[in-house]
C-alpha cells in the first residue's frame, strides 16, 4: 500500500480501522473495519449523503458493531493479518480514484469501494438498509455537479483549489461550524452582494468578534438556497495570499498567478465571489521594486465590478492600511462587526457546544458555558467575545481529556512501587545468605500481588474509560435524533417520524442501562465550574477563589468583614460600600473611577490600613493598590 496515494483523510481511516481491529481482538482487518471507522470519523459527511439516500446513520452503525463483535477474535494477538476484503476494498478504491481523475483517493473512493462488489461484507450489510454503490455514486455525483459546479467546470475548481479553499464545498460536506446570532450583519453583507454596483462588503471588527463566521453562515446560507435569486448557486472562494507568493522566484511570477485567478473569477460572470481574509495583507504582497501590488491590481477589476469580493481585517489595520489609500477605500461598503453581548455569546457557544463534545469526548455542562462567557468578559478584557470563551471551553475539555487518558495517580504510584520492589529484589538476590533469601521470597510475593491488584484496576480504568466515551456517545446520538424528529415533523414525513421516534427511545434505553451499571473507576469526564475557573484563573493570573463574575453577590460578606478588621468607624465603611455597589450597579458609567475619597484623621488613626484592607477586599491585594508617600517627596 502506497500512503502518497491517500489523502489525509483515508490515511486516518485506515489507521483507525487497524486500531478497531485490535481493540476487538480480531485476528484480521476486514473491510468491515474501513466501514465502521468511516462511520465515525467523517459522522457529518456520511450523516449528509444518508439523509438525501434516507439511509438511518444510528441504524446502520449499529449492525456494523453487532457484526463487527461476530468477527473471529483471539487474546494475546502478536500480529495483524489483512483480509482480502480489505485488500480488494484498496485496490478497487485506488481504481475509482482514477476513473475520476482524482490525485488522491479520498473517503468517497474508499466508501464507493466497499459498496462495488456485492459479496463483499459491507455491501451487503449496506443493502438491507438502502445503501448501495450506484445510489451513492449518483449522490455523489450530483453534489460534486449540482451544488458545487453549477456553470463552473471541475479543472476551474482544482485550479482555484491551488491557491486557496472553496468554502462553499466545506459547506456542502459539512465541516463548517454552524453560525449563530449574528442575522443583521449577515443580512447586511447580503443586501451589499446584492447591489448593481459597489457591491464588496468589508467586515471590519476586533480581533475574535467572528468576522470569517459570518462569512461562513452566508456560505452556508448559499448552499441552503436562503438567500436572494440572484445570489443562489454562487461559490465562495477563500483566497490565500501565502499561496500566491509562496515560490514565486522571478519577477512577475507573482502578478502572473493573481492575474490567473482574478481571470477565471472575471469569467465565472460573478457566478464565483472571491473572500480575502486580512485583506489589509493585500497592500504590498508580491510587490518588489517595479512590480505591482495586489491592491493596485484589484482596484480597476473592483471599479468596474467585474469581481464580487468579501473581505474581513481588524478596525486599526483597516485604517492604517486600507483607509488611507482613498480609491480603494471607495471600492468597498463597511459592515462594523461588535463583539457579541454576553447573552449571545452563550447561544453561540451553546450552538457550537456539541463540535468540542465530539473531538474530546467529553460532556460540557450549560453552566459552565453560562461562566466561561461571563468570566472572561470580566477578566480577559484584552480579548473579545465570543473566541475568548471558546478557547476557555476547549483548553477546559483538553484539561479534562488530559486527566481521563493520563494513566491515574493512583495507578502510577502501584507502577512505581513495583519497579521499586524490583530493583530491592535484585539487590538481595546478589546476596549469599539465609535472612536475605528470605526477604527476596517476600519481597516476589509483595510484587505478584501488587501485579496482580495493578492488573485488576487497569482494568477497571480502562472499562469505565469506555463507558464514559459510551455515555457522551449516545446523549450526542439522542440530541441528533431530536433534531431529525424536528423536521420530520415540519416536512410532515410521518413514515421517518416513527423510525426516528422508536429510535430515540431505543437509544435513551441504551444509555439508562449503561448508567445504572454504575462507574467501575472514579474518573471525571464532565467539564463543570470549576474546570472553567481553574482556565480563567491561569489565562488571567487571578486566584481562582477571588474569581466571581458579580461582585455584588459577595458585597454583604465584604461590608461584615471590614467592619470586623477596622472597628469603630462603620458609617466611613458604609458610605464607601454603599457608593461601590452604586457604581458596580451600572448606575453611572465605568469608564471612570469608581470613587474618589479624603481620609482625614489624627496620625496613626489607620487611614493608610483602610486602604490597604479596600485594595485586599474589593480589588487584587497589593498589586492593585499604588501608594504615593508624600513624606518621601520632600
């Protein structure tokens, strides 16, 4: 098997059905195994065409794991044996690959592959569910025509491919995140597409607003069809810069492969709509002495409206570099992108929650999205919703997923103390006398017992690991099933609606037998409050215990407490309490100083501790206080 021949993709396939086979204890890798792991890997690909084909995905995945388990097995496998199934699978993959044109054989190739020959395995399971090779060659077919290549040709496709992405094909396989929240700026950026002339909008905003996002939900609005006549069966295509300068030795080469591209953009007749991210980078990339930037090449094509173009930077580059070239300002309609309220930076990251599920395994709870969102507005100011609270969620799974695949402390200090009690047994072998065989006989006797308790929770680890992978599996299975009700009701197709109804309770009932088994090893798989604190905490240097997104909750402790420290002078506490919740109410803007205040008194009546005990107790502890000693001035 050549690996140069697959992409990255069936690459990863094939080495995740190597990976099943062993896990199952199989003596062989089938073409079974190619199935199973394309089911799972490429879930949002497969879930597409079997939607348009009416093919059940938990349905189906369910019988390749009840004939996966039928599958001959043997323990203690010292090597893996290929099928010829799976080697037939290959070679008629490889050669659907060709037929096709295709550099490399992709997932399709290899699901094709399995479907051909009908004595194969796959294929026939495949059928009994309305699954076959000339079904899914047609759907495949037709996707890679209809939707993708509607008045553009294939080669067209592959040469814009060189130099960047087609987004709208990212959309119709799936793989772009869904968009929530931001209608008017998408309706926006529409209504510009839509116009006669001037008609590129620029989205500018700060650094993690969702910029690219939003060019993305139009994507995927295109691909919907919800969108304008005029704008329908349209392909977005992301340039990238780095690609169109990388290797471009001589001058002119540079000018000559953009030329290229805006070409067959200008040819599509507006059909293809060009995105240039940072599009600030466009004012001088390729330009060397005597040649032409970017800029000055887009700028007569932009004037006559010979190509649709999106673009997205940041407010400050836009204004250093974009603003101030006056004509190609004039090119483009501005479209300010905010940062998201909190509110709806909670729906976002509850709309994209099930993404990171599903790459981590694990379960993320409602409120800790609700205090990843609140929590970083409050204390990494320096970046914007709703990216900062994404990355908070995912270094939170990662930490998660780190202590789940970790092997646990407790198991680690049982390994250690093994070798430990080796290393001692050894020691008093060398030794000739009586007392110190004896101790060697205790010491093995300590060691197979260790073993053998460091076996017996191994395995116990290993089997709640599964479990857990099992439960976020099948409440991510449930949630999907939900879905597909909801719009079997709105489609009104009643016949799917049953299917799906007892599915859903097939599957719920699956997954109440898998909790009651209880947990076989104490491991925690669930990002909670506390995970997203402990993230916080390291991002902003805060102490996890002072991190609290509504001050206003602690302020009767606060009040009580330095009452208790500085006794004697409540009514002075009062007034500068009373004034902080007035401020931390939002009664008047915080752009300003909260308060300013004159401590006045005899010397050493604690006008300097108050402030101290201020800064400890509403603030950051001595950092957050500067001390000016004006005795030291003169």
């Amino acid at each position: 098997m050549d690996i140069s021949k697959y992409s990255q993709s069936a690459v990863e396939i094939i080495k995740e059905a190597n990976k099943i086979a062993i896990r199952k204890n199989n003596v062989e890798v089938s073409d079974l195994h190619i199935f199973y792991a394309i089911l799972t890997l490429e879930e949002k690909l497969i879930r597409t065409y079997f939607k348009e084909l009416k093919v059940i995905y938990q349905e189906i995945l369910e019988d390749t794991e009840n004939a996966l388990t039928k599958l001959r097995s043997a323990k203690g496998i010292s090597s893996l044996y290929t099928s010829r199934s799976y080697q037939r699978a290959l070679l008629i993959a490889e050669e659907i690959s060709r037929n096709q044109f295709e550099e490399k054989i992709k997932t399709e190739h290899l699901l094709l592959a399995l479907l051909r020959e009908e004595d194969m395995p796959t294929a026939k399971l495949s059928r009994g569910h309305g699954l076959s090779y000339e079904n899914l060659n047609q759907l495949v077919a037709k996707k890679f025509n209809e939707y993708l290549l509607k008045g553009v040709d294939q080669e067209t496709i592959i040469r814009l491919e060189k130099y960047g992405t087609v987004l709208t094909k990212e959309a119709i396989e799936g793989r772009l995140d869904p968009v929530i929240g931001r209608e008017e700026e998408t309706r926006n950026a529409i209504r510009i597409l839509s116009r006669r002339i001037k008609n590129n909008p620029v989205l500018i905003g700060d650094a993690g607003v969702g910029k690219t996002a939003i060019v993305e939900g139009i994507v995927q609005r295109i691909v919907a069809g919800d969108v304008p006549d005029d704008l329908k069966d349209k392909i977005i295509f992301s340039l990238d810069m780095t690609s169109l300068v990388a290797g471009a030795k001589y001058r002119g080469d540079f000018e000559e492969r953009l030329k290229k591209i805006l070409e067959i953009i200008k040819d599509s007749k507006g059909r293809i709509i060009l995105f240039i991210d940072e599009i600030h980078n466009i004012i001088g990339a390729g330009s060397t002495s005597g040649t032409m930037d970017t800029a000055n090449i887009l700028k007569p094509m932009l004037a006559r409206g010979e190509i649709l173009t999106i673009g997205a930077t940041t407010i400050e580059e836009y204004r250093k570099f974009i603003e101030v070239d006056k004509a190609l300002d004039r090119r483009f309609q501005k479209i300010l992108i905010e940062e998201p309220s909190v509110e709806t930076s909670i729906a976002i990251m509850r709309g994209i929650k099930s993404k990171y599920e599903n790459h981590h395994m694990i379960k993320i709870s409602d409120p800790a999205i609700t205090e990843a969102v609140k929590l970083s507005k409050r204390f990494l100011t320096e970046r914007k919703l709703p990216d900062v609270a994404i990355d908070v969620i995912d270094e939170a799974c990662a930490q998660v997923k780190m202590a789940r695949d970790q092997k646990p402390e407790e198991l680690d200090n049982l390994h250690r103390e093994i070798i430990q009690l080796e290393m001692e047994n050894i020691a008093l072998k060398n030794e000739k006398d009586s007392l110190s065989s004896h101790r060697s006989k205790e010491k093995e006797e300590k060691i197979k017992e260790l073993e053998s308790k460091l076996a017996k929770k191994t395995e116990l680890y290993n089997k709640e690991k599964e479990r857990q992978e099992s439960i976020v599996k099948l409440e991510r299975e449930i949630d999907i099933i939900a879905l597909e009700i909801e719009e079997a009701k709105d489609k009104r197709d009643f016949e799917n609606l049953d299917k799906f109804v007892n599915l859903k309770e097939k599957v719920t009932e699956k997954l109440k037998k898998i909790e009651e088994r209880g947990e076989f090893y104490p491991l925690k798989t669930k990002v909670g409050v506390s995970e997203v604190k402990d993230i916080i905490s390291k991002l902003s240097g805060m102490p996890k215990a002072k991190l609290q997104y509504d001050k206003l909750d602690s302020i009767k402790n606060v009040r009580t407490k330095l009452k208790e420290e500085f006794v004697g002078h409540d009514d002075m506490i009062d007034k500068i309490i009373n004034t902080y919740i007035i401020a931390e109410g939002g009664l008047f803007e915080r752009k300003k100083p909260v308060l300013s205040f004159l401590v006045s008194g005899p010397s050493s009546s604690g006008k300097s501790y108050i402030a101290g005990l201020l800064a400890d107790f509403l603030y950051e502890g001595d950092k957050s206080l500067l001390t000016f000693d004006m005795s030291e001035f003169t």
